[in-house]
C-alpha cells in the first residue's frame, strides 16, 4: 500500500529583507533610516541592539509559496499492534516522522487507516484541534463517510506540531510543514482512487489552511472543511496587547456567506496566549502589557495571512467551506475572527471550485459547530457531512501516482 518516499522539491521564490524592521502597518525601515531619523533625538542605543536581537527571529528571506515540505520515508513506517485510545474502531493503525522540514526537529505521528469494501468514493483526512496530540472525538463524521464509501484517516503527533523545537517553538509557518508534509504523503501513499479531502477542527484548520496557503496542497485536495478556523489566521491580531477592536465576522455583502453578520473578538483567550505563546516562541501573547512593534512584527510573519503577497489564496480545483460559532448562545473565543482573517481574502468564485462560510448558531461551547445549527436550522452535524458528501469529488489529476 506504501508506494513511494515522500520527498517534495517545491521552488520557493525568495526576496532579500537587508536590515529590516517590521511595524505594525507593514512598513518597512531599514537600521540605517532608523538610526538616520533619531540622531537628534534620545534614542536610546540599547533599542537598536534589541532589535537587531529580534531580527534573528524573522526570516531573513522572504517567503513566498509554496514552501518546501518534509519528508516521511515508507520504508520507516511501522505497523502498531493496536490503535492508541479515540481512533477509529477497527482502524490499522501505524507510525512514522516527519523529517526535513526546514527550521524544525523531526517529529513523531501516529495514524489509522479504516477503508470500506468495494469502489472506493475518495479519502477523508481528519486534522485534531490544539497541538494535535490526541485522536479526532467525533465518531459520527467517520462513520457517515465510510457508508459512503469514503476511506477515513486520523492522525495524531507525539509532541505538538506548532513547536518546532519538541518543547517550545520559534513559527508556527515553519512547524505547518508537518502536517502539509503528512497530508502529501497520504496523497502518494493511501489515496488510490477518488477524492482527496480534509476536514479540520481549530488548530487542525490552521494546519489546512497554511497547507493550502503557504505549501501547495491546493494542488491534489477536492474539498476542505474548516470548522471553528482557521485560528492561525492573523497571529498578531490574536496576541497584541493593546487588544484590537472586534471583527466583524461575515459582513452583509462578504462573498459565500451564509448567515448574519456577528462581532468576535480576535484576541488569544482563556489558555490558549500560553499555547501560543510557547508555540510562537514570543512569551507576552495577550498577556496584559502592551506588545513590541518587533515582537508584533514576529507573530504577523508567521500568520497565515501575513500581510504580503506571498501566499496563495487561489484554489481554482479545491473546493472550501467554512463553519464558524456565532456570538449567539454559545461562549465565544477567537475562533471565528481568526478564520475571518483567511475567509476575507476569497472576493471571487473564481479563487476557488466552491466556496462558503456558514454562521452557526447555539455552538456547544467556543468551536462545537457540530453541535450547532446553520441559520436554515440544519443541525452542524448533518450541514458539515452533507457537504462534505457533495463536494468530495475528484477535481484533480490524481492519476500521476
């Protein structure tokens, strides 16, 4: 069933940033125009060495996608005697590493397989929220997809994707070339016949989205769920201390919405500024004090919307749905502005084969938008599957394998 070594070699286009700092509007200014700006002032000294500190933590390149992606070497696949706890029933459950991925340690992942008899109609990837360390909790989307003939696959790390460096990490971009590079290799490896297709929770949609955004994998997914994200979508929004206002998630005339406008606060809550935090390598997310430019600079470069022209918002063969908590009855984080900040780049039907971003009302908690309903008062259960079953179709040339 393992047919190749997944080893991408994908062109990145990079741009030289000689000396530069970045502020929150974007602009740049090199050191020289800095220093040439406060010599009659009392700039202190010591700023300028700080910055040239946190200079180490942005790119000296810019980025532009796609991105190289990992390796995972077939060969080091390991078939496991049983599945860890929540995968599947019945699943074939093995392990592997993601190697190579650029500015990152290699990590650990477990994953299940549970392919139903006869013709197959596709393959559905399930991505878990948070670092991604346990097993996806909903039974009832697999088991929908496998009576319609759709091969089902979790997978879960050994230590949180986000953190490049096993314990802490320094970007979230860097880290997404792991699951970009697990979802490649169940393109080469599991997907032989049928659509290829993801559906991601919170973190999990962040993951898709800079796979879709910065590593290329517009280029064999059919069909994408985004549910309660992506969370990623502007980092600095999220941790910038002064809190920024709320955003206006879904606006009247906002391409592929469906359903009212609502107000979500961007800001990282409850646990997760320390996630991020750790993940980010920053340690003042959403903490109280007021942020550096610098250190603002740092979270908005790593974003999946990131304020430049480097990412791709343009899917023409995959097909993507949102589905986001509304402030109505239900305990709202950040999940629904964060995944604006990516849905807001879509302004045509032509960026992508399908497009939609439902509001869901009366969520079970901040993200549960399956327990929820869509405004035409469809349970999120039944509206995500449903979809899912019609728009996880083949669209790409999946027969290069």
């Amino acid at each position: 069933m393992l047919k190749k070594e997944v080893a991408a070699d994908r062109h990145r286009e990079e741009r030289p940033l000689t000396s530069v700092v970045w502020f929150g509007s974007h602009e740049l200014a090199t050191m020289k125009e800095l220093m040439s700006r406060h010599t009659n002032s009392a700039f202190p000294v010591f700023a300028l060495i700080l910055a040239s500190i946190a200079m180490s933590s942005i790119p000296a390149r810019a980025q532009r996608a796609p991105l190289p992606l990992g390796t995972i070497n077939p060969r080091a696949i390991r078939k496991l005697e049983s599945c860890p706890v929540g995968y599947y029933p019945g699943m074939s459950c093995f392990s592997g590493d993601v190697q190579n991925c650029p500015n990152t340690i290699d990590i650990g992942f477990t994953y299940g397989v549970e392919t139903p008899d006869g013709d197959l109609a596709g393959t559905v990837v399930f991505l878990v929220g948070g670092g991604g360390t346990t097993a996806f909790q909903d039974s009832d989307y697999p088991q929908i997809y496998l009576a319609h003939r759709y091969q089902v696959i979790y997978f879960t790390w050994d230590t949180d994707w986000e953190s490049t460096n096993g314990s802490s990490g320094t970007s979230i971009k860097d880290a997404a070339c792991r699951p970009a590079t697990f979802l490649n290799f169940v393109d080469e490896n599991f997907h032989t016949e049928g659509a290829m297709c993801a559906q991601a929770l919170s973190a999990g949609a962040g993951a898709a989205a800079y796979s879709l955004a910065w590593y290329g994998s517009s280029g064999y997914l059919d069909n994408v769920e985004l549910l309660s994200g992506p969370v990623f979508g502007d980092i600095e929004q999220g941790c910038v201390v002064p809190n920024p206002p709320p955003v206006t998630v879904c606006q009247f005339d906002q391409l592929g919405c469906n359903g009212d406008p609502w107000f979500d606060p961007p800001s990282y809550v409850n646990g997760d500024p320390d996630l991020v935090a750790r993940w980010s390598g920053q340690p003042s997310c959403n903490k109280g004090q007021n942020t550096t430019q610098i250190v603002n600079a740092i979270w908005k470069s790593m974003s999946i919307v990131d304020g430049t022209d480097n990412p791709s918002f343009f899917y023409p063969q995959t097909s993507l749905a949102g589905w986001l908590c509304s402030s109505d009855d239900s305990s709202q984080n950040n999940s629904a502005a964060e995944g604006e900040f990516f849905f807001q780049q879509f302004t045509s039907f032509r960026q992508t084969a399908g497009y939609s971003v439902t509001r869901i009302d009366h969520c079970s908690g901040p993200e549960d938008v399956s327990a929820g309903v869509t405004p035409q008062g469809q349970s999120g259960l039944d509206a995500i599957s449903n979809h899912m079953l019609s728009a996880c179709f083949s669209r790409h040339n999946h027969s290069r394998r």
